[in-house]
C-alpha cells in the first residue's frame, strides 16, 4: 500500500494569449515565483502546433491545426516537469501524450495551478522506470 501526505494548496490562474507556448509559459510561471511543488489542476483553450512524444517512442511527433485542448495533467516544479495532454482536431479525433515544448496556442489558454505549498518535487534517477521520476519531500 502506497502511504499519501497532504499539503495546503494556494491556486493561481492564467491565461496565455496566442501563440504562446504553453508549457514553457507555465514553467517559466513556476519558476519566477519560486513555486517548488506545483500541480495542473484545470487547463481549457486549443493550439495550433502540438509537440507530443507518444507511448514508448523516443521523440517528439509535432502536429499542426487546430486543436481543442481536452485534458492537460501534471506536475512541475523550477527545473523541470511532467506534463500529459490530451487534444481533439476538428473532426473530434482525440491523441495525446507526454507534452514538450512547442505547443502554441490558438485562441486561448486558461490555465490553474495549484502551488503545494508544503511540498518540493525534484526529478531523480529511478532504476526501475530507467526514467527521472517525481520525488516528494516536505519543505523545511
């Protein structure tokens, strides 16, 4: 069984205009407010270029259109993040995956984020995952 701790939350909202990237936007965000464990908690809005690194693949795969941005999920803190997204085109066809940069918007983004005000994320090694995987530690 996987023990959980808790942490006050403060919450931020944003929007981002056209043409932004979106994630370096919110990293950059996290970053000059010194926010050290950070969650996505809500994003609406669409991009006309995706940058999506699917399932297992080594690189990125961009996408250009327009797109509705459905679901975008995550984690970030000042030096780095894990960010999923989910997209429709104008079909309603879904994809999505790991975001990266590039990601620019369309018409909007309108984003909240919840800063973990009593935690701080890092990125370490994890020889299970052979990924740099989420590490919570409580500040102080």
């Amino acid at each position: 069984m996987t023990t959980a701790i808790s942490s006050a939350a403060r919450f931020y909202a944003l929007r981002l205009e056209p043409g932004t990237d979106v994630l370096k936007s919110v990293q950059q965000f996290v970053a000059d407010n010194d926010l050290k464990a950070v969650a996505i908690v809500t994003v609406v809005g669409s991009l006309t270029d995706a940058v999506i690194r699917y399932a297992n693949q080594p690189h990125g795969t961009t996408s250009r259109g327009h797109f509705e941005i459905v679901s975008m999920v995550g984690t970030v803190e000042p030096t780095g993040a894990h960010v999923h997204l989910s997209l429709s085109d104008g079909t309603g066809a879904m994809f999505g995956g790991h975001m990266l940069p590039g990601c620019l918007v369309y018409t909007t983004a309108e984003i909240v984020l919840a800063h973990l005000e009593d935690f701080e994320f890092a990125r370490v090694a994890c020889p299970k995952s052979g990924y740099d995987e989420l590490m919570i530690r409580m500040n102080g």
